[in-house]
C-alpha cells in the first residue's frame, strides 16, 4: 500500500488524496507572441525536428503510457499518413461510448480493480484530467502547428518521437493512482508489446522497493526487456525527497528550458511589478485593490489574521466582488469567490508558474510590500493584472526548485536521479473535457493545448529519447538503454543546484548522442537480484519483487550495492570521516568495433580517483571489459562531486562520482 496523501504544496492544487501522485504540477505558463517556440523544449534539448530518424523502424515502436487517459480528438493524436498497427502488437481497444482508438493510439484500456468510480469520472480511456493527454503528446505527439494556449507560446507542438505508436492504460482517476491498477497495467502492457512504459506517477515519499507497487512492475517489465521511465517526484527542494528509485528504473528530474513566463501588475499610480504566473487574460482596465486582511468572512468566524492568505471561504465576497485581491500567499488553487484578479506575495520559489481560474500573479514580498504601501497610502487604490509575456532565460538549464532531490533513501549508494529533462513550462495536448486549471466550476477555459510543469513532464521528454535510442539499437537491453541516456547527458553546473548530482543525476538528456553513446553499463535480472540481496532483503521480500523463486543463499550476497554495473558512482559516509570504496564495473562495446578508450578523470579537493586499467581496447562490437575504480573521499559537509570519463577520440562516456556525508 502507499501512502494516502501527496504532501507537496504541487500535489495539493489539483491532485488532492491521491493514493499515489502524479507528479503533475498544473502550473501553466503562457507568453507571448514569439517565434515557433511552442515545443520549444525539444528545440533547446538540440533535437530539431529535421533530426535524422530511422522512421520505420520509429513507427514500429510503441510506448505504453500509465496515466490519465487521452483526449484522443487532439491533433496531435491523428493518425494520418500511419501504417496498420505494427504486428507484434497484441493489445486491444477497450470499448467505450465514443472513444476510438486509431493508427497512432493503437490500444487504451482503463483499470479500476475495486470497481468503485469516482464522481465525475467517465469509465473509459477517455482523459478528463489533461495529465495523460500532455504527457503522451509531449513523448509521441505528431507535429502540430500553430498550437498555443490563448495566444501564449504559439508554435510547433511535437513530441520527441512522432511516428511511434502510443498505448494508453488509464491507471489514475480523479481520486488518485491506486497500486492494484498500477499492476494490472504493467501486466497488461508487457504483455501486449509495448517497447518502453512512461509513468508520471509516484509516492509522496520513497518506499522500500518490495512495498513500491511502480518498482515491481518495472521489475516484471525489466525482465521482460522493457524500460520504465518514471518521474522523480515534485516533493524539492528537501533532500531525500526523490521517489521511484529502483535501480532498475530510470528516474527524471525536472529542469527549466530557456524560456519563461511572467506577468506585470500596473497600479494606479503608474507603478509597474513583474510576477510570475500563467495569465492568458489581461484585465485591460483599473479595478478596486484590497487587502485579503481587511476583507475577512467574519459571518463565518475569520478574522484578518486569517483571511490575509485569502484561503478559501476567509474572504467576504461582497467585498471582493469586482476587485483585485492582494494576499499573503497561499497557494492551493482556491479562487477567491467574486473577485476578478489576485495579487499574491510571498518569499517561495518563483521558477515555476502557476495557472489559476482568475487573473493572478505572483510577487516576491519586496513587491508585494509595494503594492501594499500604495493600497495603504491611497484613497482608492486600483490596479490591473496584465496578460503573461514570455522571457528568455539565461541560466537554463537548472533543475527547479520542485523536482525532488536525492540522495536516495533507500539506497544511500546509488545515485538518484539518475538524469534531467525538460519539465517546466511545456506546452502540449490537454484534454477538453477539464479547463486549463482543472476547475470546472469557476474556470471556463477549455483549451486544446496547455502549459504545465513537472516532473510529470520530464518524464516523457527521457521515455522519447530512450525510443529514439532504441530506433537505432534495437536490442538494446533497459539498462543499456538507460547507461546511454546517462553516460551521454550534458553535464549540469553546481552554480544553480547546490545540491549538484542530488538535483540533476548525470545531466540534462541529450537524445542524438545518447543514440551512439559507444559503451554501454549493461545489466541484467541477475545484477538486480544480486543487488537486492545487497541491500538485505529477506527471501520473502525478495520474491515480492521478482515474482520468481529467487534466494539469496544461492546468489553470492557479498555483492555490495554499489557494486551493480551503474552508470554513476556513489559513496556515502559519516561526515567528518575519510572513506576508500572500490568499485567494479563493466563495460559493453557498442560503438567502433576496433576502438580504444582512455579514462579522463575530474575530482575536487578531498576526492581522490584511480581506475585500473586505465586504458581499454576492444576489437569486436558486444565485446565487455571489466575496470576497477578506487576512491578516496574526505567526507564532510558539502556533496564532492567528481566524474569518469571514458574517451576514444568519438564517444565521450561520462560518469558522476559523488560523495556525501549520510549521517
Ligand atoms: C461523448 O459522449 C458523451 C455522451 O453522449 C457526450 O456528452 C460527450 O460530449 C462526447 N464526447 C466527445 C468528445 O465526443
Ligand atoms: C483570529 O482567529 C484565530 C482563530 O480563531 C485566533 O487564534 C487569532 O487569535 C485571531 N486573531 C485576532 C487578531 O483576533
Ligand atoms: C484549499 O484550502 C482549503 C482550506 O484552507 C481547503 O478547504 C480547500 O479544499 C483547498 N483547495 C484545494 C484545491 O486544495
């Protein structure tokens, strides 16, 4: 079982008691009217549209999405120009009133093991939500021109892999993701063929992989040959907030691309604050400001103490009706009844925007102080909260402040996440049967394409790059396929994450080198086990996650955990200790066939590295050679980052190496 409750504040505005959460973060940004910038997260990953493709062997793959559903009317859905289904698909349309499956959404079943729906929702693959339609257009959405919210980041809207196929298994309800379902999805898209399984959907906190209903489906699909991509959580900036850990599975964090979104408010006296929200309307006049702590429901019992966060019901309604409310932040989504904009000011993170059902924006509490002086220090005090314009952003990529941050929780020596994607400010397929914030009460807006962020989003950007990965190298193992999105991920800078590789693992994903990554760490059900026994789990726990007799009396359990043929390289300490750990690795020849490579390595101060051999040659392509790493860390405060590098003069195949203090 999980954990009944999503605790993030992401989780609280529009995915409420959830049993899992999707790692949706229903923040929309708009902009303004720039060049086609609309998918512009492909763009800035270096994946242009012209990216050289083996189509038909793209249009072969097929990706299973445990999700929300789809919208399947969107146009980034239609099936024009597809082939038949390819034939090794076996999976089936779940009939349902007006929902068709196509050439493009092969198959779409929904799960509801306990048979109890939800008020509201539809039983059908249908998404009423907009989470399952995003994602599945983001990874495999056609090409879609001129897709824009209101206006806002008007452009090309595509997915990373166009021409592949998408299978839809509706696992998440309005009240949440619930592990019977999860499972019998897993099951049931192992079984009908998928090539890989995206799910942004996790705990709200890290679970023991034997009690982690995503871990052990991605288990059964590891073991099938099938990667699960999976969202890293929306829980950052704490550490140890990363969920989804398994080894066996590939953990994204979310990071910001170059582009934002802000939002100007104008006051009456001429004073102009940039804030940040998604505001498709501009209110094109002057109106009446308030103060949320002048107006409180005292009918109801609030005081202004109270009602300055403005939550909902704390207000007087007829004394916002027609008014701009200024508050002291709170953030749940709530509209403030009657009113036709918000001021909000705080001192929280302001690299995400959010999406709410009247004109808002957000303010950093020197601004916000402003607002307040003027509205206190004038007769009547007015302002106007215009539409949202899109910015340039210099210091992308960094990973937001919402993506959930390692070290892993569960096993302190395997770094997690293990690598970044794009995840704020995407714009992509929405579901017309929600509105833009998933109100349906107060928000009118129902639109063919939204901005949202999250690891939600993340999530799918790596799940089309490991497909893009697989078009060229079709037998490539999941860990292969995750060591080549690893060991090729453009390195990110400390600068803007202290918490440097906790934050953004090995890197922001880099789709066209990952395809020719030249070696591979690769790994198989074996590695795992031994791995598990590592970690110390009884038989018992053990069988709960491979499903087969396995034991560790007949495996060898000295395995250390570290010692599993990862990508990355983790020590964990006590702090103010000094600590030398070896580790063995493997690596596979996929590139040049005759080839040799020489380790490049980067360690800090209190870091000290040998690899043994440190020079590998290889004559055929599969051909594997073991090394040896030694390090010597001097454990104290701060994470010492490092990396490994192996060169052949073509392939640069790059490994993290991080220390930190655990205790
Ligand atoms: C599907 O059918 C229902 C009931 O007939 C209708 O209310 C709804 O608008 C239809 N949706 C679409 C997208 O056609
Ligand atoms: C406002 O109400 C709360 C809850 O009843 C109370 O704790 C608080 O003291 C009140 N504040 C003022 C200023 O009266
Ligand atoms: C917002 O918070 C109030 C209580 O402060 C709660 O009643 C309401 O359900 C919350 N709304 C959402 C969307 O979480």
């Amino acid at each position: 079982t999980q954990s009944n409750s999503c605790n993030s504040i992401l989780h609280k505005v529009y995915v409420m008691g959830f049993n899992l959460c999707m790692d949706a973060v229903v923040s929309v940004f708009p902009n303004g009217r720039k060049e086609l910038h609309t998918t512009r997260s492909w763009d800035f990953l270096g994946f242009p549209r012209q990216v050289i493709r083996r189509t038909s062997v793209e249009s072969d793959l097929i990706i299973g999405m445990l999700d929300t559903g789809i919208w399947p009317e969107s146009q980034s859905f239609d099936d024009d120009d597809f082939s038949a289904p390819p034939s090794k698909w076996k999976g089936s349309c779940q009939a349902s009133p007006n929902f068709t499956c196509n050439k493009k959404i092969i198959g779409a079943k929904y799960y509801r093991v306990n048979g109890e729906f939800p008020e509201g929702d539809i039983q059908s693959p249908r998404d009423t939500e907009g989470h399952g339609s995003h994602t599945a257009s983001t990874a495999a959405g056609r090409s879609v021109s001129k897709a824009n919210l209101y206006g806002l980041g008007s452009g090309t809207a595509r997915g990373g892999v166009p021409s592949a196929r998408i299978a839809v298994y509706k696992i998440c309800w309005s009240d949440g993701c619930f592990d019977a379902d999860i499972l019998a999805a897993f099951d049931d898209a192992i079984a009908d063929g998928v090539d890989i399984i995206s799910l942004s959907v996790g705990g709200s906190s890290p679970y023991q992989y034997f009690e982690d209903s995503i871990a052990i489906g991605a288990f059964h699909s590891m073991k099938n040959g099938i990667l699960t991509s999976n969202s890293a959580g929306n829980s950052g900036p704490d550490p140890r907030t990363v969920t989804n850990v398994s080894p066996w599975s590939l953990s994204v964090a979310a990071s910001t691309i170059d582009r934002r979104f802000v939002t100007d408010v104008q006051l009456g006296n001429g004073e102009v604050y940039e804030g940040v929200s998604i505001n498709t309307l501009d209110l094109e006049d002057l109106y009446p400001l308030v103060y949320g702590g002048d107006v409180p429901n005292t009918d109801a019992g609030y005081n202004g103490s109270q009602s300055r966060y403005c939550e909902e019901n704390s207000l007087d309604k007829s004394r916002v009706r027609g008014k701009i409310v200024l508050c002291d932040w709170t953030y749940n989504g709530t509209i403030i009844a009657g009113a036709v904009g918000a001021i909000m000011q705080d001192d929280g993170f302001n690299d995400a925007a959010f999406s709410f059902p009247i004109s808002s924006t957000y303010l950093s509490t020197n601004d916000g102080n402003r607002v307040y002086n003027y509205l206190y220090k004038t007769r009547k005090p007015t302002g106007r909260i215009l539409k949202s314009t899109e910015r340039g952003s210099e210091s992308a990529p960094y990973v937001v402040s919402f993506s959930s941050r390692g070290p892993n929780a569960i096993t302190s020596d395997i770094l997690k996440p293990d690598l970044s994607a794009p995840g704020v400010d995407i714009l992509a397929a929405w579901s017309e049967g929600t509105t833009v914030t998933g109100d349906k009460q107060d928000d009118k807006r129902v639109v063919p394409y939204n901005i949202i962020s999250g690891t939600s989003m993340a999530c799918p950007h790596a799940t089309a790059a490991a497909l893009y990965v697989k078009s060229f190298n079709p037998t490539m193992s999941p860990a292969a396929i995750k060591s080549a999105l690893m060991t090729t991920a453009t390195p990110m800078s400390s600068s803007a994450n202290s918490e440097a590789e906790f934050a953004y693992g090995s890197g922001q994903i880099n789709p066209i080198k990952a395809a020719n990554p030249g070696l591979v760490y690769d790994m198989g059900e074996n590695d795992y086990v031994k791995f598990l026994c590592g970690q110390g789990y009884s038989t018992k726990n053990l069988r709960i996650i491979t499903g087969a007799k396995t034991s560790c009396t007949f495996q060898t359990h000295a395995t250390h955990v570290w010692d599993l043929n990862y990508p990355s390289f983790t020590i964990s300490s006590s702090k103010n200790s000094k600590i030398t750990r070896v580790f063995h690795r493997t690596v596979t020849n996929v590139g040049t066939p005759v080839s040799t490579y020489r380790a490049t390595i980067v360690a800090p101060a209190g870091l000290t590295v040998r690899v043994e051999p440190s020079l590998l040659s290889f004559i055929s392509l599969g051909q594997k050679q073991s090394f040896v790493v030694s390090v010597t860390a001097e454990i104290s405060e701060s994470v010492l980052s490092g990396s490994l590098v192996w060169d052949d003069g073509v392939h640069l195949v790059r490994s993290p190496i991080v220390a930190y203090a655990s205790t």
